[in-house]
C-alpha cells in the first residue's frame, strides 16, 4: 500500500473521530469550538518552520519569514482568544 | 530519531482529539483546548527537532512578530466583534499555507511536474489563496470597513465559474504538462486565487459572513490536510481533516438555523446590513408598557424565560439584563435563558457575550432543551430579538416558513423590549407583537433595562 493510500485512510477516519467528536459538543459552546478549531487549522506552521528553516536567499527568507509570522498569529491568536472565551464560563 | 518525533506526532494527534472532546461540556472545555494548544507545541518541537534548520533568523523574525500580533488582538477584542476576528486568523492561517505551497514551487525552480507533490502544491495555493482574501473581504464587511450589502452585477456566477475554471486551467500549467512557462502559470494561479476569493465573497451580505467564515475555517483546515499529504506528514492530515469536519458541521447547522440553504447564502445575495423602516409604526395597536408595568409583570411570577437577540450586545446591555435577572432570583422567580442557535452573529456567539457579563452558562438553554418549557412559562421578555420568536414560522407560505423559532407564544405572557416595531432581517411583520398577551416596552435596550432595574430594586 502506497503512502498516498495510507494518507488518504488517515484522513478519512480522522475526519470520521471529528464528526463524532464535534457534533456532541453543546450549542452554548460553537463559538469557542470555531475559534478552537481555527487554531488548530494553524498546524500548517509546521510547513511553515520547514520553509523559513531552510531558507537561502531573499525571496526565500521573505516567504518563510510571511509564512511563520501568519501562522503564528492564527496559533497564539486563536488558543489565546479561545482561552479568553471559555474562562468566562462560569456555573452558577 | 526519527521514530522519536513520529511518535511526537502521534501524540499531538491524539491530544487535539482529545481536546476538542473536552470541548464537549463547560467544565472541561478549557482545559481541553490547553490540551489542544500542548498539542500544538509538541507538533512545532518535533519539527524543529527534525528538520535541519539552516536558519533560525527567519523563524525567530515571524515568531515574534505574528505572536505580538496574536497576543494583542486576542487580548483587546471585543466580544461582539468575535466573527470578524475569527475570520482574519483564519485567513492568515490560509496565507501560511498558501506561502508554503508558493515556497516549495518555488524551490523546486518551477519544475515540480505532474506528481503528488506538484498536484498538492497547486491544490495548497489556491485553497489557501482563496481563504486569504475570502477572509479579508469577510472581515472588511463584518468590521464594518467595507459595505455589508451584497455586492451584485448581471452574470456575476457565469464570471464567478469562468474565474474558476481559469484557476484550475493556470494550475494545471503550472504542472509543466505544455510548452508554457509553467512559472508564468504559477504566477497567475496565486493572482486568479486571490481574486477569486474576493469575488466569490463580495456578493454576500453582511449578516451571512459567519457562514462564510466557518465554510473558509473548512477549508483551511483542508488545505493542511492537502500540505500534509505533501510532506507526509500524518499530524498535518489529522488536524486538517479535524478542522474540516468541525467547519462544515458549523456552517450546516448556521444554514439550519437560519432556514436556508447553503447554495442559498452563497449564491442569494440576501442579507445586507439591516435596513431601518421608516415611519408607519402606529398601523396596528399594540399594548405598550413602561418600566415599573414590566417589573410587576415580571417580579410577581414563578418562571420567566429571557430570549436575546443580537439588539442586546448591539446595545451592550448584556451587563444589565443579568443583574436584571439576579433581582429576580433574589426575589425566588425562577429565571432561563432561551438561546436561538443564530441569536448572536455566528453560533454560540450569545452564550459567550452572556458569559462575559457572569450569567451563569448552566442557565442558558438552547432552542430544543426550552421550547417545551414555554407552556408553563409565566412570562417572557424579549431583548432585541425579532424573527427568532417570530410565529409565522409556522405558517406555510410565510418568508421564513419553516425556520426553527423559540415557541414564546406559548407562553402566559411576553414582554418585547425592542427600539420600535421595524421588521427584522427577515423584513416581515411580527404577528406576536399584536398578540393580545403581549406587551410592547420601547426603547434603547440598555437605557430600558436600566429602568427596568431601578423599578425592581423598588417592588416590594
């Protein structure tokens, strides 16, 4: 079996585990589960710290500085805010 | 060594599944997304750990800028404005992966041929293209720096579909399979990306950017699975199919909860910037009344059902309304919260502006868990919210026949606090404002429940 249909088993049943995982969390917390997930979707920083790592010349430390400060903005962004959000959460 | 981080990876991935099920209850759901941002950090530490960084100057540069950038807008947004700043991290988010992809075509000096990776390459430029501006545009109009009315011309859709089908023409050259300079393609896949992203977005009012939004958070999320798929890498398919899962649950249930359907808000140009009607109020009688008549209407009782609309942070008299509800409990009325799922500008987006002004969440009850409460509902008071209590809904033939409303009607009384009897987004007239239990308290919502607050403190 090829990396390519290893890849595509992965991706399927993750997006399955997603489904059953997300579709049960409450309606109350939908916003927190967007911005949540928003940061998540910042992974590509890993792409990112490859592209920026290697990096020779102008024109490629100039997208890999672009590509980290963007997804950086979107991790720390994105947990922090979500983290602001659900602290307010409080019972009674 | 190498098995080391591919076991980091692996636990990254179990620990953002993790996380989002902790997402699953209030009590959890802080910690699981600590849990997701640990994942987060040991995905960046295996990578550093594994890759040969040549460089750390550019790595450290964008670290610290896009962390100072992150840290200050999560800190200092409002929020009301919560949509619009999801949508802008999202659409930096799809500019990282859209510059990685630009990267690793151009390293390859524009020869990276018709192969999983030159496939994923344009795949990634024009997802995260796409997303870049899309998100933009959302956060222009959300933020209120572009226009929210839809922006329309004849045969937007056939221009839209030629755009389209350009993007997928450039991408297919930027493979290399004809004598054209596959750079040159390249360049104008990243150029037609963009635009497309604009012009598929522009046409969409206002009032259904978070739809927009979330369907962009998809696809962000896709575009890393795409990236990951790239470089092999397993944790990237993982949280990008997570992420795209979690998108698209959201924008169904956003189209659901607004009785429409997603070709609908993509291609309807519906839901500018709400227009305010103009005179003609007085058409109709209805039974108006002031602070002190809704504080005995309400002081007086067992069980009162709140239900807030947007008007409420609008007004920012979400503050206000919860001490309004602390009088009441303190007085022994039992008080709920009644939550349409579009109540706020995206999902959840009210329980968490009610939140911030400390009511407590396991008073809030979204719209299956109270609707069956309203028949022994004494009274309800209606802050800002218009179609969602709208029974016409009901109604066959009706413009929002069919949409989920909050069943208010059923209840012993109603009380709408509203500015005047405009329609809602919907631009229809609300029969429940007439009904014979109901009454009309005008006025700006906070002044009102600032009365309303006084006039409590003075019941005996």
């Amino acid at each position: 079996m090829g990396d390519l249909m290893i890849g595509l088993y992965v991706f399927v049943l993750a997006a399955l585990a997603g489904r059953e995982v997300i579709t049960k969390v409450p309606p109350t917390l939908h916003t927190p589960l967007m911005s949540g997930a928003n940061a998540i979707s910042g992974i590509a920083i890993v792409g990112a710290i490859v592209v920026a790592g290697r990096a020779e010349g102008t024109t490629q430390m100039v997208l890999g500085i672009a590509a980290i400060a963007m997804a950086t903005i979107n991790v720390v962004g994105g947990f922090m805010v979500t983290d602001r959000m659900l602290a307010m959460f409080k019972k009674r | 060594m190498h098995v080391f981080v591919e076991l980091c990876y692996l636990v990254a991935s179990i620990l953002f599944v993790v996380g989002l099920k902790r997402l699953q209850s209030p009590a959890t759901a802080r910690g699981g997304n600590a849990l997701a941002a640990l994942a987060m950090f040991i995905a960046i530490a295996a990578t550093l750990l594994d890759t040969q960084i040549l460089s750390w100057t550019g790595i450290l540069i964008g670290v610290v800028l896009g962390g100072g950038i992150g840290a200050f807008a999560a800190r200092t947004v409002q929020m009301t404005d919560m949509p619009q700043m999801v949508g802008i991290f999202n659409g930096f988010g799809g500019g990282a992966s859209a510059v990685v992809a630009i990267a690793e075509f151009l390293g390859t000096g524009g020869s990276a041929g018709v192969s999983t990776a030159g496939g994923t390459i344009v795949l990634g430029t024009l997802i995260g293209g796409v997303t870049f501006s899309g998100s933009f545009i959302a956060f222009g109009k959300l933020q209120g720096l572009l226009s929210g009315n839809p922006l329309t011309f004849p045969g937007q859709n056939l221009v839209n579909g030629l755009l389209f089908l350009a993007v997928l023409v450039s991408g297919v050259l930027a493979l290399g399979v004809t004598t054209v300079d596959p750079l040159t393609a390249f360049y104008a896949l990243i150029a037609l990306s963009l635009v497309l992203g604009i012009s598929v977005v522009v046409p969409i009012g206002g009032a259904d950017m978070p739809v927009v939004v979330s369907l962009l958070n998809s696809y962000s999320g896709l575009a890393a699975s795409a990236a990951g798929f790239v470089i092999g890498n397993m944790v990237l398919i993982i949280s990008g199919a997570l992420v795209g899962a979690s998108g698209l649950i959201l924008t169904v249930l956003m189209c659901k909860g607004m009785n429409r359907s997603l070709a609908n808000v993509a291609f309807g140009a519906f839901g500018g910037t709400a227009t305010t009607a103009s005179g003609s109020i007085e058409e109709r009688p209805v039974k108006r009344a002031d602070a002190e008549m809704v504080a005995a209407e309400l002081g007086y009782v067992n069980s009162v059902v709140v239900v807030p609309g947007y008007g409420l942070a609008v007004a920012q008299a979400q503050h206000e309304l919860r001490k309004v509800g602390d009088l009441l409990e303190e007085r022994g009325v039992d008080v709920k919260y009644g939550i349409h799922p579009v109540a706020g500008r995206m999902p959840g987006h009210m329980n968490v502006l009610l939140a911030e002004a400390d009511v407590p969440y396991d008073r809030l009850f979204d719209l299956d868990e109270i609707n069956d409460d309203f028949g022994n509902t004494d009274a309800v008071l209606i802050v800002g919210a218009n179609d969602v209590v709208n029974p016409a809904a009901r109604e066959e033939g009706s413009a929002i026949a069919g949409m989920p409303i909050l069943d208010v009607d059923r209840a012993r009384r109603t009380i709408v606090m509203k500015r005047s009897l405009s329609p809602g987004f919907a631009g229809i007239d609300n029969e429940l404002f007439y009904m014979d239990k109901n009454l009309m308290f005008f006025g700006d919502a906070k002044e009102s429940m600032a009365e309303l607050v006084r006039e409590l403190r003075e019941l005996a």
